[in-house]
C-alpha cells in the first residue's frame, strides 16, 4: 500500500460530489516544517531520499490527525473556501474565507481506517507485501490454512502441541500441510500477518485470477498487479480523506513501474492523492499525468527535525 508547483485554477472544478477538496497544506512546527500545494487529484511531492517517511508521516497526521501547528486550506461540498487552523496551544478553528466568519468544520467521514490501513500498506509494499504476491496463492489456497491461522496465533509451539494432540484427526493432517505451504512458500511473511491482512492478499489472488494477461507477464509484473490490487480494495471505501502514499519502487524493474504506475492512474480516479517520494520514475510518470490535467509533480518547502 505514505504518506509538491501550485495547480492551476481548478478551485473545485473537480470537486466530487458531497466531497472535500484540500488545497494547500502547511505545517509550520519549531522542529519541521512542510509546505504543499495540493492538485484536485493527484499530488507528487519530490524531496529527498532521507525525507521520505518523516515527511510522508507528518503530512498523514497533519490530514487526518491532530497535529499542532496546521494551516490547511480546502474547499468544501457546498462550494465554500475555508481555512482550518490548528495552533499550538489553542483550539482548533475553521475559517470562511470569503466571509470572514468562523464556521463548523466540514462533517469528517464516519471512519478513515481505511486509509491508515492503506498508508500501512503502501509502507511495506517494498518488504513484505510486494514480496509476498507472486508466491502467495498456493498456500493461501491450501484446505485449512484460513481456519487454521485465526486459530493459531500463539507461533510455532503451541501449533505443533495442538497438531501432535489432534494428529489421527483429518483437519490436524490439513492444518500441518496448510501451514507447511505458507512456510515454504513465505518464509518471510507471517501468518498472523497474512490473515490481518487478508482482504488485500484475496483482493491480489482475485485480480490475478481475473486477468487473461496474467500468465504471460513477468514476475515483477505481478507483483506490480498485486499492489494495484491492494490500493483497489482500500480506495473502493467512501472515506474522503487524501491518501498518502510513497510508493517505493526500488524492487522493481522499469518496466514493472511502469505497469505499476500506469495501472495505479486508473485505481486513484476519484480520490485525493498525495505521494511522498524521491522516485524519478514516479516522477516522470506524474508529469506526464499532468499533461492531461491529472496530476501535479512539486517541490515541497519542507524542513525535517525530529518528529
């Protein structure tokens, strides 16, 4: 599954209905500082390799969180220019800019926990769920493993007490194979972790599964595939806040990314997205988004301390 030149006039062009469009996003704190300029779909913000993650964290907790220190400019459903301040060591205001009143803030979505699931994910993209997609279905698939993982979280011992105790029985024999697989197959992604994330690993089998093309691209393709795949899944929720992505790529080939990118263009339709990233080749492809008006690629004001 993070987590920027100003767009041009769009001012809610784009504006999905009974959405929020943010604007300008600025945190201004004694040991960090972030500017950004926010594009009505997709942002791509360049910094340096080593500002990647801190800047990617501080613009999530800025959007979706309560950091102090916030100015953040939007436009809401209804049309309205308003301006949220969050100060240090005050309350928290929300301002109409053409009114000059201060009003409500605009209704957050019931849950966004799909997108802190979707940052989670974009975070291990490059170590463990990437990783994981081109071997993962053969043991996902085996009898038992789904009931067998949720029953067994307590690691290898008390796995092979309970197999010895239930060993003549049929299921402990399909819980031994199941989890024999996913070992051989997986060494370095556990089963807990499989099962916590198992909506976005049968999201990657079912977009495997669906594609003709599938058996004909490389490996990395699939991996590629996989990842879009997980986003699909979390992107399809009605939350409404940006998404911050990073989206490392130094594990795949330049033709992977840009499968990768190319497919992710499609998934993100209709959200706010602001990737974090040193990547020249996200950037290249962000630019060439922006010819079409899709996306914007800025250099960010950003200063990193200690966060």
């Amino acid at each position: 599954m993070t987590l920027v030149e100003r767009a041009p006039a769009v001012r809610g062009a784009l504006l999905v209905p009974g959405g929020v469009r943010y604007q300008r996003l600025v945190v201004d704190r004694t040991d960090c500082r972030l500017v950004v300029d926010l594009h009505p779909a997709i942002t791509v913000a360049l910094v340096r390799g080593e500002e990647v993650a801190a800047a990617s964290r501080l613009a999530a907790g800025a959007l979706g969180g309560d950091t102090p220190g916030v100015h953040l400019e939007l436009v809401d459903a209804e049309g309205r220019e308003l301006v949220l301040f969050r100060p240090h060591g005050g309350r928290a205001r929300v301002i109409d800019v053409v009114e000059q009143v201060e009003v409500a803030a605009p209704r957050p979505p019931e849950s966004d926990d799909d997108a802190a699931v979707l940052r989670q994910l974009a975070g291990l993209a490059a170590d463990e769920l990437v990783l994981a997609v081109d071997r993962l279905f053969a043991a996902v698939e085996a009898e038992g493993f789904r009931e067998s993982a949720r029953r067994d979280r307590g690691g290898r011992r008390s796995r092979r007490a309970r197999a010895r105790a239930d060993r003549e029985a049929a299921e402990g024999a399909a819980v031994e194979a199941a989890y024999a697989a996913w070992e051989a197959a997986l060494p370095e992604v556990s089963v807990s972790w499989a099962v916590d994330h198992a909506t976005a690993v049968s999201a990657c089998a079912e977009a495997a599964r669906r594609s003709a093309a599938v058996e004909a691209l490389e490996r990395g393709h699939l991996r590629a595939q996989g990842v879009v795949a997980a986003v699909a899944e979390i992107v399809a929720a009605p939350a409404r806040l940006p998404l911050v992505l990073t989206l490392p790529l130094p594990h795949l080939g330049v033709a992977e990314s840009e499968l990768l990118l190319d497919l992710l263009t499609d998934v993100l339709r209709g959200r706010q997205v602001l990737v974090v990233t040193d990547s020249p080749r996200v950037a290249g492809w962000a630019r060439l988004e922006a010819l079409a008006g899709r996306a914007a690629v800025v250099e960010p004001d950003v200063v990193i301390g200690a966060i």
